[in-house]
C-alpha cells in the first residue's frame, strides 16, 4: 500500500466515532480492542470509539498514519526512536515513551515508508 503525504489533510477534522471529530495530528495511535479502538491523543487522554480500527485506518488515508501490526495504527509523526521489532512513541513532554511491537511481515515495509517520509 503506498501513501502519499497530503499536509493539507491534516488541518480537516476527522471522524473518529458517532459525534467526535479529531485533528490527525493529535492522535499519537489507534489500538484496536475487538469491534471497538481506543484513540490515543497527543495532550495524553484515551478515547474509546465504537468504530472498528479498519474503519478509522481507511479515513487517515492520504495522512502520515501506518499500520505496524494487527491491532495498531501509529502516527509516524510521534516516532523518536525506530528499532528492528520495536518502535518509540512520545506521548507528552513529561512521561516516558510508548514502546509499540512492529509486525515481523511489516517491519521492511514499516522501514521504507518512514524513509520516504523523512
């Protein structure tokens, strides 16, 4: 899947649940729970939204959003630190990073596609 970088799409809102919009560039990461995802945001709260992560993913398209693994989509604009089989998330300022798994199947896509956007 390739994606292109639209900085216009991130100043529009998106859908994330029945009422709530978001801005992309506040969500740090989506983390899938069954039929429902938890949406992180970059000043530190959690919302859980009814809407499948598949759903969402398909909305993001055309923002700096990729899917490492089953139930994780990541913001790559919030990676400090990009491993083989980890990845470094900051949250906030003060508390430590998130440490996310990539997909074995998708760590070389995973690695091309944080090249190409830098």
């Amino acid at each position: 899947m390739k994606t292109t970088l639209n900085s216009s799409k991130i100043h529009v809102p998106v859908k994330i649940g029945s009422r709530m919009k978001v801005f992309p560039n506040q969500i740090l990461m989506l983390k899938a729970d069954q039929n429902y995802t938890y949406v992180f945001l970059k000043n530190g709260s959690k919302i859980l939204s009814s809407t499948t992560l598949g759903t969402i993913e398909k909305r993001l398209v055309g923002n700096t959003f990729y899917r490492v693994n089953r139930s994780t989509v990541v913001n790559t604009r919030h990676i400090i630190n990009t491993g083989r089989k980890n990845l470094e998330i900051q949250t906030t300022e003060t508390s430590k990073p998130l440490l996310v798994k990539i997909s074995r199947r998708r760590a070389k896509l995973f690695l091309a596609f944080t090249d190409l956007n830098n």
